[in-house]
C-alpha cells in the first residue's frame, strides 16, 4: 500500500518539531499544573490528578511521535534505497523515488543512486549491442555478409530434425568458383575478393527465399535447399546456380568485366551423410569430381566413386602431417667405380616412417605428393636432410664421394632452388662440387625452356647435374646437346635386360656411344647381377650403382659401411 505523502521537512526540522511535542507539551503542561494552588479546592483535586496523566499521555504519545517520525523519515527511504540498490545489483528495473517522499537529506544519495541506475541502463544496451555484435561476427562472413559455416550448421540442426519428423530429404549443395585463385593471383587479391562479393549477391538473387546461402570456405558457397527436394529439382537449382555465374560480371570498384564458372557438388541428407560435418565432407567430394570432370557442372555424391578420392585426400593429409611430425627418412645407396671399387658417390633416396603402414618407398606416396604440391616442400626436407648428413660424414673423416640428390621437375623450376642450394651448402660448410641434383628426362621435356634456364643457374653455381631415369623417356638428343648434364644414368629396367636381351645390348651400346661422342659420363643404375657388372665393364661403363654394390642404406648403417671399405681398401 502507498505511504501518504509527507510534506518534505527535513529530518532535523522533524525530530525539532517531534520534540517540541513530546519534550515541551508536557512541560508546559507541567508548568501549568504546577501553578495551580497547591490547596484547591476538593472538587478541583481530580483536575491536578487529570492533568498529571495528560502530561505522562503526552509524554508517551511525544516519544512515539518521535519513533514515528524518524521511521518514516528515515528508515522507509533508506530500505527502499536498498531495495533499488539491490534491483541494480541484479540488474532488475526498480521504480525511482520521487524527490516528495524524502527527507531532503537522503536527496543527494537518491540523485547518486539514480545517475548509476542510468548508467547502468546505459552500460546494459552497449553490452547488448556489443553482444549482437559478436554473434553477428561469429555468425557472419565480413566479406561477402552472407551467413557463415557455424550459421548453417545451427539451422541444418533444426532442418534436419524436422525434415526427419516429416520422412523427407534435404539437399547441400557445394558451390565452387572455378580458378578464383587465378584470379586473385593475376588481377589482385582486391579484385578476387571483389568477385567472391559479387557472385554471393548473384547467387543469393537466385536462390529461394527459403533456401539458405552461406559462405563456405576460401572459395566457395554453401547452400541447404529447404522443402521437399527430389533430385529433379535439386538439379534444376544447381543448373540454375551454374548458368548464374557463368553471366559476365562487372565489378564496380575494380571496373573488370570478369567472365567465371562454377562447379557444384551435391549431397542429399541423410542418405550421404548423417550429421553436418559428413554431408559436408560428401558434397566436397562431389565438388571435387565435378572439377576433374572438367569445371562447370554438377555431380551428386557417389560413394563408390568418391571413395578413391576420399582415399586421396586422406593421403594428402597424412603426407603434410608426415612433414611435419618428421616422419620421412633418407637412406643412401653407393655410386661406385666397378673398375677399383672405389666408392665416386652416394645417391639421398627418400623413405616415410608410415605410422599404421610401415616404412614407405617413393612409388607409394611420390604421385601424391605432386599432385598436391607437397613435393617442393618435401625437396626442401631433403636438401637440408642430406647436406647435414654429407657434413656429419666428411667431419668423421668418411669419403662418401659426391651426394646426389634427386629432384622433383616443380623444384626444379623454383627460382628460390638456387638460393636454398646455396643457403644449404654455406650453413653446411660444403662446396658445390660436393652435390649433384638429378633429374629424370620427362623433366626436360615437360617443361623444355624452363627447366633448361634453372640448370643454367645450377651449373652457374658449381653443382653437378644427372640426368636420371635415361632410356625410358623420349629426350631427344638434341635436348641432350642443349642441356650437357655431366652425367646420364642408365635406368634399371634397360639394366635388366643386359647382357642376355640383344635389343636392351644394342640401346644400351647407342647410349654409350652417344654419351662418348658428347662428352657425358655415363652410370649405369640397378647392377643386381655379376654379369651385368662385367658387360657393363667391357663396353667401358665403369660407373655403376645397384644392388650388387651396395642396396640403400640408413645413414649410419652408411656410414659404417663407408667406414669399412675405407679399412678394406687403405692403400698398401
Ligand atoms: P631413382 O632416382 O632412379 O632411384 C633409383 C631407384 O632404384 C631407387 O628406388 C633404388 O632403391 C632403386 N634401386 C637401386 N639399386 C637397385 C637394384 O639393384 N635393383 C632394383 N630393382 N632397384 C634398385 P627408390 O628409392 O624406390 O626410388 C624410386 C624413385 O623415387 C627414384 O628413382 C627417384 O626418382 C624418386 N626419389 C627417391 N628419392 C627422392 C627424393 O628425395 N626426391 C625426389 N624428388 N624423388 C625421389
Ligand atoms: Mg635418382
Ligand atoms: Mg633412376
């Protein structure tokens, strides 16, 4: 119930007035009775005794007054104070306190109490505000302002619940921009990013209402087609989706007219996937096929031919966690001089530690690597690798000859190749004559102004350069003629048919002859036989390397070996 109003006395004019009731009444009361003749008359002896109680009434009433009063000045607005502060402490709205009901001593705390209830008011909307905000961040992509990965994920919860409850299906649809990296790379990274903005606002000018658009990764879209979907219409949109982009677009800030393409992957819930992440994974894969398909299309998740990708992507992965958990390995195998035994070289060959499959040779993971451009980094490990292990070696006092290293044609390729090799070399105190790289003949061919340039900067530094692998390529010789690589190496499979196979003699013999006339050393690789050691020998190839001579070899098992045929063969 409200408190009537009191007019606003201060406490202290209250507690005076309080007092001058309950203090000076009485008194005067007192006084008063005091004056009357002490012998009155016997009918006036009751009024002395009546005026008696009036003062102790009075004196009783005075001080409940006073009690009264300092209640309602004081303690009222004081507990409704606390009520507020409290409300505020809780962050609870509380009704103010009009300035009527108060003493106006409690007014200055009422004006504190109110300025903070304002600023906490205050503070409260820019929590909030700051609040959405984030989310907004969390929840959206800067760039393009579409909603993002996370964003989706929350709505394909409620989605696929209900689209579970009603038995139908649900569509995520992967939308790539083909060779928007290109892009990025040629016209600028602005003008990339300018394009990505542009198709999201085209894509989403031709998606439904109801489906939902996000940005999914670097360069690509999202989308979850809601409603019933059958598969014509999930086509029909990804058609839609394709021929949008494919529309030439100017980009207003850059003022390109760019032309681009699509690729879309398709994964239908929950038959490809139960949850989001794999649906996610399963329309990747699609995307994936599309692009080898040849950009510019659709394709649904097939799981028998999404398989062998999947299995790629899973080896990508492991290859790159293999460089970085240290995995890979380099074993050494002898280059020799059949003629006196004595060893000219050692050839790096690489191996991975597999942590399920085991130790791991080139042929399994050497393509993969390729092709997901691990190779230049894997080459980086390796010259760092051998060249630690070639110091290591000669500080022992070990002769292991010239190291060969074998290189991928992207490395070879890298203008950075040369700067590294000579980085190399100088931390490792060793000089260019020391190396050789080898490259296989397909190298030369692929890529036949190139790499011809990278081996003039090599052959500028002092390394030795082979040409491995000869003999199952199609170098030509006048290539040969143009590269003049100190060293040609025959390639096992020609080996093995040596001596007996009279085709495999002949070549072998043209290659021999060839080599002589331009003046390049010939090694012949894969020597797993005496008598392919003494052919070779008779037709004058000395340089030999193979089985026979020593199979690959961890570094300090070589080196042992090395150590022992230093022993074996001190001059007498
Ligand atoms: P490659 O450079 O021609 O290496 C010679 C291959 O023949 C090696 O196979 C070696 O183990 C094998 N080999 C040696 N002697 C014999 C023999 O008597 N009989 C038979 N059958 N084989 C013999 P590996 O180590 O499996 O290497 C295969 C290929 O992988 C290499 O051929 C090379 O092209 C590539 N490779 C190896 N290590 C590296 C590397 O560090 N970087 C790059 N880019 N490629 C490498
Ligand atoms: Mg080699
Ligand atoms: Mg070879």
């Amino acid at each position: 119930m409200k408190s009537p109003r009191l007019p606003s006395l201060s406490v202290r004019a209250s507690l005076l007035l309080a007092v001058l009731a309950a203090v000076l009444v009485p008194a005067l009361l007192w006084l008063l009775a005091s004056a009357l003749p002490r012998s009155l008359p016997a009918p006036a002896a009751p009024w002395r005794a009546a005026v008696l109680l009036l003062v102790v009434v009075q004196g009783v009433a005075g001080a409940l007054l006073v009690l009264g009063l300092l209640s309602r000045r004081l303690e009222e607005p004081l507990a409704r104070l606390t009520e507020q502060a409290l409300g505020l402490a809780g962050l609870r709205p509380v009704a103010t306190l009009a300035p009527a009901e108060l003493a106006p001593e409690l007014a200055p705390l009422v004006q504190g109490m109110d300025e903070v209830r304002q600023r906490v008011g205050q503070l409260q909307g820019e929590l909030q505000a700051g609040r959405a905000r984030l989310r907004k961040a969390a929840m959206y992509d800067t760039l393009t302002g579409l909603p993002n990965r996370t964003l989706l994920q929350e709505l394909f919860g409620h989605e696929a619940a209900s689209a579970r409850r009603q038995g139908r299906s649900l569509a995520l649809l992967r939308i790539g921009l083909d060779r928007l990296d290109t892009v990025s790379d040629t016209l600028g990274h602005s003008v990339g990013e300018e394009l990505l903005t542009g198709m999201a606002h085209r894509l989403a000018a031709t998606l439904r209402d109801a489906d939902f658009l996000c940005r999914g990764g670097d360069d690509d879209f999202l989308v979850l087609l809601a409603g019933p979907v059958g598969w014509d219409r999930v086509a029909s949109a990804a058609e839609r989706l394709l021929r949008c982009v494919e529309q030439p677009l100017q980009l207003p800030r850059s003022g390109q007219l760019l032309g681009a393409s699509a690729s879309i992957g398709i994964a239908m819930y929950p038959s490809d996937g139960a949850d989001f992440e794999s649906l996610a994974r399963a329309a990747s894969l699609a995307l994936q096929r599309s692009r080898t398909l040849g950009r510019g299309l659709y394709s649904f998740y097939q799981p028998a031919l999404d398989q062998a990708l999947r299995e790629r992507i899973d080896a990508e992965r492991e290859l790159a966690l293999a460089l970085e958990r240290d995995e890979f390995t380099l074993v050494y195998q002898p280059m020799l001089d059949a003629r006196s035994g004595r060893v000219v070289g050692c050839e790096a060959l690489l191996r991975w530690q597999h942590p399920r499959r085991g130790l791991l040779a080139p042929a399994d993971f050497i393509d993969t690597a390729r092709q997901c451009r691990l190779m230049a980094d894997i080459d980086a490990w390796v010259l760092e690798a051998a060249c630690a292990e070639l110091a290591r070696w000669l500080g022992q006092g070990l002769a292991p000859g010239r190291l060969a290293l074998n290189l991928s044609v992207q490395q070879a390729r890298n203008p950075a190749l040369s700067e590294a090799l000579r980085d190399a070399l100088e931390r490792h105190a060793l000089v260019p004559a020391m190396l050789e790289l080898e490259l296989t003949e397909d190298a030369f061919l692929d890529d036949p102004d190139g790499v011809p340039r990278a081996l003039a900067r090599w052959r500028a530094l002092g390394l030795g350069l082979t040409v491995d692998d000869f003999g199952v390529g199609y170098s030509s010789l006048s290539q040969l003629k143009r590269l003049r690589p100190q060293r040609l190496k025959i390639d096992c499979s020609l080996v093995r048919g040596l001596p007996h196979d009279a085709e495999d003699r002949a070549l072998a013999q043209a290659m021999f002859a060839m080599a002589a006339a331009l003046g390049i050393e010939v090694l012949a690789e894969g020597v797993e036989t005496p008598a392919q050691q003494q052919w070779l020998l008779a037709q004058g190839c000395a340089l030999q390397q193979g089985h026979l001579h020593g199979t690959p070899l961890p570094a300090e098992a070589f080196a042992a070996w090395l150590a022992s045929r230093t022993r074996d063969h001190v001059p007498a």
